[in-house]
C-alpha cells in the first residue's frame, strides 16, 4: 500500500525527468539556431547583412547559461526533496519495523507469562525468540548458583540429547555472558582465547546472539539464539531486542521457579500433615490398648485381695507393669525423637566394647522375644572404637524391637558386627517378610510405620531415631532385603580409634 510519502516521491522524480528532458530539448534548439545562425552570416543577401551575427551567437548562449542555471537550481531543489523524503522513507520503514518487533516482544511476553509451568515456560521462552528474531536455533541455559553452573534446560532446533550439559560460569561464550552480565553478539569464527574452554560447533554459525536472562540485576540464566543457515546477519538492534525479550523472559523464569517451590512446599506440608494425622491417630490407638489393660486390672485389684488368689494377683501386677512399661517406651522414643529433631543428640566420646553393648540389649529385649531366638556374630579382629555409648544402645534396641515387631515367633533374629572400610557396621536380620521394595527409600522417615503394622504398637518413630542416632556420630543407616526372606537395616559408626 503506496503512502503520501511514496506519492510524493514519485512526483518529484517525475519532475526531475520532465527537467532533464526540457534541457535537452532546448539545447536541442539553441544549437540548432547556433548552427542556422553560422549558416547565414556566410551568405551576402542585403536583409541579412543588417543582422549582428556575433550579437545572436552572444545571445544564444547568454540564454543557455541563464537557462542552465535555473535548470542546476531546480535540480539541486529537486535533489534535496527527493533525498529528504529517501530519509524519511528510510526512517519510516525502520520504525514499521520497530513496531513490529515491539508488538512481537509484547505477544511474546504475554505468551510467557501466561503460565507457571517450568517447562511450558522455557519452551515458549525458546520458540518466541527463534520467531521474534528469525534464528534457527534458540536456546535457555539456567543458573545453578550453588554449583555456579550454568545447565542447558530448553532448546529449540538441537538435538533433544544435548539437554542437561553443563558449562560452568566463566567458561564458553555462555558462561562468559552469565559472569559479564552483558549481550554478545558473533559473527563467523570465535575467538577462543577470549572465551575459555569454547566447545567449537560441528556445524558452522553464521551469526549469533547470547544475552543474559537478568531479574532484578540477579542472573537467572542465559539465551542464546543462532543463524546457521541463509543470508541474514544480526545487528545492534537485533541485540536490543533479544536484550528487553530476555528480560521479560527471566521475570517469568524467576516467577515458575517460585511457583514450582511454592508448590513443592504445599506437598511437603500436605506430607507431613497427612503424617501428623497418621501419627496422632496411630499414637491414640497404640496408648489406648495399654491404658484400657492398665485400667481394667487396676479396678479388678480395687476389689480386695479377697477376690483373687495371690498368684492371680501377681498376674495382674504383672500385666499393668508391661503395658505401662510400654507407654513408657513409646512416650520415651517421642521425646528423643522430638529432641534429635530440635537441638540433636549430646554424644560423650567413650572406648566402646561393642560385644558387650550387644550383649546387654540382646538382654533388655529377652521378655519381648516369645518363641523368636536371638543370634550374634561378631569378627575375629573387631578393633577398639571410640563412641557414644547411649546412642549405639538406643540404636540396637530399636533395630531389635523392630525386627521382633515384623518376624514370627519361631524364627530368627541376627545381630552381626562388622569391621569394613573405615566403619564398623552394626546389622539386625529378621526372617520376616520384608520391606515393599516403594518403601525402603523411606522407612528412615518420622512417623513412618510399615503397611504391615496392623494392631502392633508403633509410632513410626524407632528407625527416625536409629538414622539420626547414627548420623550425628558421622555414621549412616540404610535397610535392604535379604535374598531368601527378612530384611536387614544396618547403622554404621565411622572407624576412629582415638578419642
């Protein structure tokens, strides 16, 4: 569609041609009268002798000059006019294209700002500059600040398997723009020395641009955007552009990152609520079948000796002494549960006889065993070590509550100690039926109770205690199934032979 501007400029080359083509018409005439006018004055009739031929010459050409003048005056106006509307031609189509790019970076950020999803959000982030700025390929490089890591997440035009590479800040053109903070723009060959380990393309890149995705001046990442095929050459104002689009894309990278956190916080606490209930509810159940027992014997004494022989008497002592001794454990492993989780455990640094700690456990939990045995192994050489006595007690006794809570009477329990790379390793094996392959990540977790708890008194909270029991000590605790049948949960204390 033509402008006025166009118009005008059409009229004013058509002007300049209807000049061009007068003067030559007119010089046309002149010498023609120049050339009559010579012709004349060589002839001898009377009318023409009372002609001044070097008057008409004179004339002639005092008209062709003024005539040029004027005609060099028009041009140069004309000249002018039509140089002032090139520029403001010029001037106007780069603005169109202003427009266009500003209405392209406007779509595009409404685009990517249209949604919280990660990886929605890169994938548009990638295709809306390979558009905006016709590459042929684009891609996002995010930051890990902690690593100081720049980590390849999105990509549009390469290969899906480049995904995931690293550079570190620093490195490659992209770890040079991350650390500058600045846009780069190249063309052609790059200049390894100035970037540091560049990984150099197996393809050849025509021109490209690498600009950094900035929020509130903090890097959040890198965009790059190449041409490795036809004419086009990036300019300063190709950078601009990429420049205010990689703002706009670092604001909606920022805000999915925390939308993304935020809702990994809700299922965290979705989590730890639904565990919080299970654990309320579980803890009610398990201290309401002791308490009841407690009760009820209580009230049967109540009654007088009279009514009972001093055996059943003693029975019933019997009874209440257990079941209290049961609310008593579990309300002792909530308190050190809740105060390895605050504060963690204070550990005393002793000489550790590790067979006779064993023994003594092996001991304490005798009355809980019923038909189920007991077996200990122990190497040759266990050498002497250095520890906190109470802490491996506390974690064997819950290991070997555990094991009795998941194995049939009748079966065997084993307590094995072994010397290993730098760690003593303290191992309990039941012959139970395992642990689900979906649980071993996370029987270690507070409050985790097995799907196989049933009526048995638990709180989930005996293998959170043996974890962080071993782990302030610099150890570690892990469970695994045993080939045949049973599971092992092993805790490990590190190999110190020095206070």
């Amino acid at each position: 569609m033509k402008t006025r501007r166009d118009d005008a400029l059409d009229h004013v080359l058509s002007r300049r041609r209807q000049l061009v083509s007068l003067v030559l018409v007119l010089f046309v005439l002149i010498a023609a009268g120049v050339v009559v006018v010579s012709m004349a004055a060589g002839r001898e009739e009377s009318a023409i002798e009372l002609l001044d031929f070097d008057v008409l010459r004179i004339s002639f050409v005092g008209l062709a000059i003024v005539f040029a003048l004027y005609v060099w005056h028009k041009e140069r106006d004309l000249r002018r006019t039509e140089q002032a509307l090139i520029e403001a031609q010029e001037r106007a189509g780069a603005l169109r294209n202003r427009l266009r790019e500003l209405s392209a970076l406007t779509d595009a950020g409404h685009a990517v700002s249209a949604t919280l999803s990660l990886d929605h959000v890169l994938q548009v982030i990638v295709g809306s500059a390979k558009e905006l700025l016709g590459a042929t390929e684009a891609s996002v490089m995010l930051l890990d600040p902690e690593e100081q890591m720049l980590r390849l997440a999105a990509t549009v035009g390469l290969p899906d398997e480049l995904l995931g590479q690293t550079v570190p800040v620093g490195d490659s053109v992209a770890g040079w723009v991350a650390a500058q903070g600045k846009p780069i723009m190249l063309q052609g060959q790059v200049p390894e020395d100035r970037f540091p380990h560049f990984v150099t393309k197996v393809r050849e890149v025509r021109s490209a641009i690498s600009a950094p995705l900035l929020h509130e001046r903090e890097p959040v990442g890198v965009l790059n955007i190449s041409i490795t095929e036809g004419e086009r050459i990036y300019t300063d104002q190709d950078i601009e552009a990429l420049t205010v689009f990689a703002g706009h894309a670092a604001t909606a990278i920022t805000n999915a990152q925390a939308y993304e956190q935020e809702k990994q916080a809700r299922a965290r606490l979705a989590e730890a609520d639904a565990q919080r209930r299970e654990f309320v509810a579980a803890l009610t159940h398990d201290l309401k079948a002791p308490l009841t027992s407690i009760l009820g014997y209580t009230r049967l004494l109540s009654k007088g000796k009279e009514h009972f022989t001093e055996e059943q008497s003693r029975g019933f002592v019997d009874v209440i002494d257990r079941q209290g001794q049961k609310i008593l454990d579990m309300v002792q492993r909530l308190v050190m549960a809740t105060r390895l989780e605050e504060a963690g455990p204070v550990l005393e640094r002793e000489r550790l006889d590790i067979p006779e700690i064993v023994a003594d456990q092996v001991e304490m939990v005798q009355g809980m065993l019923g038909e189920r045995t007991i077996e200990t192994r122990f190497p040759d050489d266990l050498p002497e070590i250095y520890g906190d006595r109470a802490s491996v007690e506390h974690a064997l006794v819950n290991l070997l509550d555990n094991a009795i809570k998941y194995s049939d009477d009748g079966t065997g329990i084993t307590v094995e100690v072994l010397a290993a790379d730098g760690e003593v390793l303290f191992s309990v094996i039941d012959e139970g039926p395992g642990i689900a392959e979906d649980l071993l990540p996370h029987v270690f977790e507070r409050y985790r109770r097995g799907a196989e708890d049933g009526d048995m008194a638990s709180v989930g909270l005996g293998l959170f205690i043996v974890h962080s029991l071993a782990a302030a000590q610099g150890g570690r605790a892990w469970a695994e199934n045993e080939p045949d049948r049973g599971a092992r949960i092993t805790f490990s204390l590190p190999y110190r032979r020095e206070r």
